[in-house]
C-alpha cells in the first residue's frame, strides 16, 4: 500500500508534466504552422513564459522527490529542441 | 505507513512552497530597504518572473492534492499584499 501511494504521486507528477509539456508543444506547432502566413508574428514570449513556467513545475517535482532529474531535463530538452527548430524555421522564413 | 508517506509528502511541498515564498518576500524586502537610496530601479520584472515562478509551484502541489487550493492561495496573497506595498511606496517616494 505504501509504494501504491508513493507510484500514485509519481505517476500522477509524470501525467501532470507530460500534459503541459504536449499544450507548449501544440503551441509550438501552431507557431510553426502560422509562418506560412506572412507578416504573423512569432510569440516568443508566451512560448518562453510557458516554458519557465514548465520548468519551475519540473525542477519542484524533482525537489519533492517524485520525478527523476534525468526524466525532466528530457522533457525540457526535447521541447527546446522543437523550440530551437520553430526560432531557425522563423529566422529562415 | 500508508498515511504517513502521504503526510511526508504533503509536508515537504508546504516546506518547499514556503522555503521559496520566503526568498521573494526577502527580496520584496531588500526592494523597500533600496527605497531609501535615490534612484535605485525597482526590479519588478524580477519579482513578478518569481511571482509567476512560485504561482506555477503552487499550482502542481494543488493539481497533485499536497497543498489545499485554500492554502496555496492564502501564500501567494500574503506576497501580493507585501508587494502592493512596495509598489506603494515605490510611487511616493
């Protein structure tokens, strides 16, 4: 029962994390999508605000234990990755 | 057993959340303290990049059922009033 409660926490920390990482990533997709139009601006800032928002989230589910570091810097770096592509793609447009 | 991780849980995200209210109200203090001073800038985004930072916390700790909604919300506007305050006295200074 106890490690029941413990995985419950955990996975529920996971679910948490994941969902908000997937609503920055269709943020993402919706920018990248919108530079075919011209003269549409790239909102960098919401996108930057979400994400030290999903990393404050990540760094504190690590500090109380319940998410692996390694875990939540794959989260973090696979969106900055995306990111990093959206910021060459608008560079480039 | 079973309680007693749940409880350890609990305890440890009101300890973080309070460890990390406790900074930005130390820096809202040193804010007031640099008042004194003539043109000393106000650091506002700084506070408010915290503010969000420490909302996002509050935020999971509620969405995971550690910290109480009521709880969560007692911190943040305990912090706004100490910064209203600030800000008060930043425009009449």
């Amino acid at each position: 029962m106890t490690s029941e409660i413990k995985i419950d926490h955990r996975e529920k920390a996971y679910s948490l994390l994941r969902k908000d990482a997937e609503k920055i990533a269709q943020l993402i997709k919706v920018q990248m999508d919108n530079l075919t139009m011209p003269q549409c601006p790239l909102y960098e800032e919401v996108l930057d605000t979400q994400m030290f928002g999903l990393s404050r989230e990540i760094e504190f589910a690590v500090r109380l234990g319940l998410v692996d570091e390694m875990d939540g810097k794959t989260l973090m770096d696979s969106l900055e990755k995306e990111l990093s592509i959206l910021h060459e793609a608008f560079t480039n447009k």
